[in-house]
C-alpha cells in the first residue's frame, strides 16, 4: 500500500511550523496508523533525517496520548476512536493523508505532532480525588449505590483525557472533559463530601487555562473515543449554579 502523508513539521513551541510532504510506500492495511508512522520513521532514519514526533503510549485506546488531526478531523475518519485503534485499511491506494497537531491555545505544540496538554492535569489537580481517608477496600455492599447513578458515574469516568472535545470544538472547550470529571467522582457517595468545591475549583481552572466556552455543538461527543455524552455539561453547568448558590 502506498500512500501521501502531509504531516506538521514544527521544532519546537516558538518556531514556524509547515506540513511537510512524504511518499511512504510498503505499507499494510493491517497496520495501525501509529505502526504507518513508524514505518515512516524507519525511512527517515535510513535517509538520516530528523523522525517526526508523536505521542503514543499504551496503543490499546486506553492512555489518551495519541492525539493528531488526521484529514481534518480528532484521531481521523471514524467516530468514536482514538488514533491508535485507526487502521490503514480506513484508507485507499493512493490517499493523501493529511496530519496535524491538536489545535487549541491550551494544548501548545511541543514539536510536530506532540501538545502540551498539563493543562487537564492542573484542572484534575483541583478536585479529581476524594480526600476521604478510604483505608483498604470496603465490602462492596457496605455503601450501596443505585444501578443507574453507578452506570452513569461509570460513564463518565471513562473519559481517557485524550484531548480531543477540546481539539475537534471550534471554541476549544474542555466543557466535556471536564464535566466528566466533576460527574464521576460529585454522583457517588464517597464524592459527595467535596462536591460543591470540586465543582467550582475545577471550572475555575478550567477557564484560567483559557479554553473557550461551551456552545453545545456537540461535536465533542461525537470525536470522544469514551462517548461521553454532553448531558454531562448539562449537568456539570446546573452542579455550578447549585455550588454558587450555596458558596
Ligand atoms: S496510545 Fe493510548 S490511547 Fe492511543
């Protein structure tokens, strides 16, 4: 298989970033598209040139590391996926791919195809922990939990932080991200000492970090390889007014 790659070149946060253009033959459909970069890569070592950057880490859809633009949309073609779990088989003989950063002011680019994206872990600083002392694991039936507050709790919490709500929104909010975040610990019981302070120190950081607002697009949810639902705004925002009314 034989395909274009115009990927983002940039060294560094400070200097002029541009797509560059790549002939990248040899390849598989069976290869992931991580695994399509590789090989690219390798080519570029041969020919002694500088390897293109890209986050990657667990490659299982699991770590959220791997986030590019692929074709101008989050993690490429398909809905509901991340980067890694995309398949050179989603592609002709032939395409031209292109791939780029994640944009967003939050998420500096770093080199290539790598951002900066601390800025979620100072949001989680702010409240995505109970402060509980819990001691080994309590008996499971000993704080009992209706099933449909644990299934939506659960939801939530499968937000894998990859970044893309915020890449794919033309206002760069973390609306998603970060309501998942308040939603899965604030439903619980063990949540439910902090939440009123979670709710508002995380949302306070979240727009110290300068992502925009939300303006229920949804297409967040649609980019989101965990599904997370935009209801989750919906009830992160009425969680705020309830935390400002009673701050
Ligand atoms: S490398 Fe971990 S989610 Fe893609």
């Amino acid at each position: 298989m034989k395909v274009t790659f115009k990927i983002w070149r940039q060294e560094n946060h400070d200097s002029t970033g541009a797509l560059r253009t790549y002939e990248s033959e040899g390849l598989s459909e069976e290869m992931s598209f991580l695994e399509a970069l590789d090989h690219l890569n390798e080519t570029l070592v041969l020919k002694n040139e500088k390897v293109i950057a890209f986050d990657h880490d667990c490659r299982e859809g699991i770590c959220g590391q791997c986030g590019v633009f692929i074709n101008g949309r989050a993690h490429g073609p398909h809905d509901n996926t991340t980067t890694c779990q995309l398949h050179m088989r989603s592609f002709k003989e032939g395409d031209t791919i292109v791939v780029e950063p994640f944009r967003a002011g939050a998420f500096p680019v770093v080199k290539d195809l790598v951002v900066d994206r601390s800025a979620f872990d100072r949001i989680i600083e702010q409240g995505g922990y109970i402060t509980a002392k819990t001691g080994t694991a309590a008996e499971a039936n000993a704080i009992l939990v209706p099933k449909d507050i644990s299934d939506s709790a659960m939801d939530a919490a499968a937000c894998i932080g990859c970044g893309a709500c915020v890449a794919t929104c033309k206002n760069a909010s973390a609306a998603l991200f970060t309501s998942a975040k308040i939603n899965h610990l604030n439903k619980l019981p063990q949540g439910k000492p902090e939440e009123h302070r979670r709710t508002l120190d995380m949302i306070f950081q979240m727009d110290l970090e300068q992502f925009g607002s939300c303006t229920f697009t949804g297409a967040c949810e649609v980019e989101c390889p965990a599904e997370i639902s935009i209801s989750n705004i919906a009830e992160m925002n009425a969680r705020y007014f309830k935390a400002k009314l009673l701050s």
